[in-house]
C-alpha cells in the first residue's frame, strides 16, 4: 500500500472518530452485560476488479528539449531571442558574423573555378599528346576535391545561422552577441512542442514493473488546483538511473501544451493488470496499520463480526480490501466503533 493511500485512509478515520459522536448511529454504548441490539448502519461489499495506482511525483517538460549551438566556432552576432520566448518551425534565432566564414566560401569557389579550367585545359593537352594521361587525371582529381571543398564552406555557412527546428518555447539563452563561441557550444535550449508535453517521473522496481506502455494516469498540478490532467505512459526506461536506482518514465498529457515548463506533478497511473478486490466504504475502517485493517460484518444472525483484513488501496472515499471478507455482504459502517466480536445489531434504514 502506498504513503498516500496509507495517508488517505489515517485522515478519514480521524475525520470518522471526530465526527462519528454526532452521528445518529453512534449512540452511547450500553453498559456491560447489557444485550440490547445495537443501532447501526450497513452498506453492500462491492465485487470489482481495481487494483491500487502507482503513484509518484515528476517535472512536467517538453518531449524533445533540443540544446542547439552552431556547426563551427566564430563571434556571435546575433541573439534574436530570450527564455520565455515562443517560436516557430525555421525562425532566425541566432546567428555568428559572417564575414570570414563567407570568405570561406569564395575561396573555395575560386578553387573550385579555377580546377575545372585546369581540367578542360589538360584535355586539349591531352588530346594533342602534350600531357600524360596521369597529369589529366590527376587534374580531374583535383577538380573533385575543390568541388567538395565548396560543399564543406557552403554548409559551414548555412550553419553559421541557428534556425529554430521546431515550433516551441527557448528555455535558455546561454551566449550574448560579441561572445567568441566554439564549434557545438549550447547558445540556447529549446522545448519543441512537435511532440507534446510530459511528465517525468521516477518509479521504483516494484512499481514500474505495474506499468506497460500507454496505461492511462492522471496528473494534479499544484499551481492548478481541483484540475486533472489525462494521460498515458509513453516511455518506459529499461535500466534503473544509476544515481537514484528508479525507472524513469513519461507520462504524455493531453492539453498541457499551454503550461509552463518545469512544474511539479503528481500522478496516479492505472497498472496494465487487476485483480479482484472488494470495495467498501472507508468509514467501514475502524482500525488501521499499513495493509492492516479491521472492520466489522453483518452476521447471518443479525450479530457483528470482527473480521481482520487486508487493504489494498484507498482513493480517499473507498478501500479496496485484497483478503479477509470471505463470505461477506455487508460491512458496518455507522455505529461500528462501538461494537465488539459478537455484538447483536439492529441495521438502521
């Protein structure tokens, strides 16, 4: 049983031991010997398949958070953006200065240029026995590699500009312009909403092994009260995180796309698998410790009986009990402080 469950069923039996005096049901308890049938109400034992939800606390964030820096080193020139910002799919978010890398370029374009003329001029050489065929081969050569050369500048200059690979939220700005950067230095982070948004979770091996991919949960932020978030698991890790020994897992949520990155959640997941357990009210509870509870049934002969139970779970309202109500139907609730093993019972309408 979970702390929270554990939590959940302590805080309803003060709340019944506060409240269960003014009850109608709670009438004073007779004096010993006394054999009157005691006041009480009843409620049905409900045969369902639950099982209790792995529950855990995560940060909500981007599915993708892409760290993006430029192909080679150079002196920034731009930073179009700030943390907060909203961008979309092929924005200009940064860029270096240009005037070397395009010398670059025209370097190589002029290598290049003047290679194919060295080609079509050992042709001609070729062609009236002048030069080798050697010579024209490595000519050609060389016309290979200053066309590859061009291709290495062109594409070192077009990754001189940080352009934004999805549409998303900057979640960092880590350089200013005039800054020297090197080659794949983070500029800026940035939460892509190409694929949703999560929440990250860290389960331990008992409860991750209740997990399968696209088991339904249910995520409560504080920052917005009384509001459920549904989603679903979406990735499961494979190995424990070595620093804290859990699994990480991520709860894809729907509608989230709108809310801030790095908020603090919990979450209720619905394992893959159920197994029968029986519901009854949480006010059946009269004695709780961890898994071990008591409640008292309705006897064939209008008696009480103490029966000692298993808890499963408790979602604040209910208690899903694993063992212990074998051949049960009802379990008390109001009046059940006050009874003892073998107690006669009057059920109240």
């Amino acid at each position: 049983m979970s702390t929270t469950s554990r939590m959940a069923v302590a805080t309803a039996l003060v709340t019944l031991a506060v409240t269960g005096c003014a009850s109608p049901a709670a009438e004073t308890r007779p004096a010993a010997g006394a054999s009157a049938a005691r006041p009480v109400r009843v409620a049905a034992i409900v045969d369902s398949a639950l099982t209790s939800p792995v529950t855990g606390t995560g940060t909500l964030g981007s599915k993708d958070e892409l760290v993006l820096g430029f192909k080679i080193g150079g002196v920034v020139a731009r930073v179009l953006v700030d943390a907060g910002d909203r961008v979309r799919q092929g924005q200009v978010l940064a860029t270096l200065e240009r005037r070397e890398i395009d010398a670059g370029v025209t370097k190589a374009r002029s290598a290049e240029e003047k290679a194919a003329r060295d080609v079509a001029r050992f042709e001609r050489l070729y062609a009236d026995s002048v030069i080798t065929r050697v010579q024209l081969q490595d000519a050609r050569t060389g016309l290979t590699a200053a066309a590859a050369d061009l291709d290495a500048a062109a594409f070192n200059q077009r990754y001189a500009t940080i352009l934004a690979p999805a549409a998303g939220t900057v979640l960092a700005r880590r350089a200013n312009p005039g800054e020297l950067v090197s080659a794949g230095t983070p500029v800026l982070t940035l939460a892509s909403a190409a694929r949703g948004m999560v929440l990250r979770v860290g389960l331990p091996d008992r409860d991750v092994v209740r997990v399968k991919p696209g088991s339904t949960a249910v995520v409560r932020f504080d920052a917005y009260p009384g509001k459920e978030f549904v989603g679903s698991a979406s990735e499961i890790a494979a190995a424990a995180s070595l620093g804290t020994g859990t699994y990480a897992v991520e709860i894809a949520l729907r509608g989230a796309a709108t809310l801030p990155t790095g908020l603090v959640g919990r979450v209720a997941i619905s394992p893959a698998t159920a197994h029968a357990v029986d519901l009854v009210p949480i006010e059946a509870i009269v004695e709780a410790d961890g898994e071990r509870g008591v409640v008292y049934v309705l006897a064939g002969d209008a008696r009480a009986e103490r029966r000692d139970v298993t808890i499963g779970f408790s979602d604040g309202r209910r208690v899903g009990i694993t063992a212990g109500l074998a051949g049960a139907r009802a379990v008390v609730t109001d009046g059940a402080a006050y009874l003892d093993d073998g107690d006669p019972v009057r059920v109240l309408p």
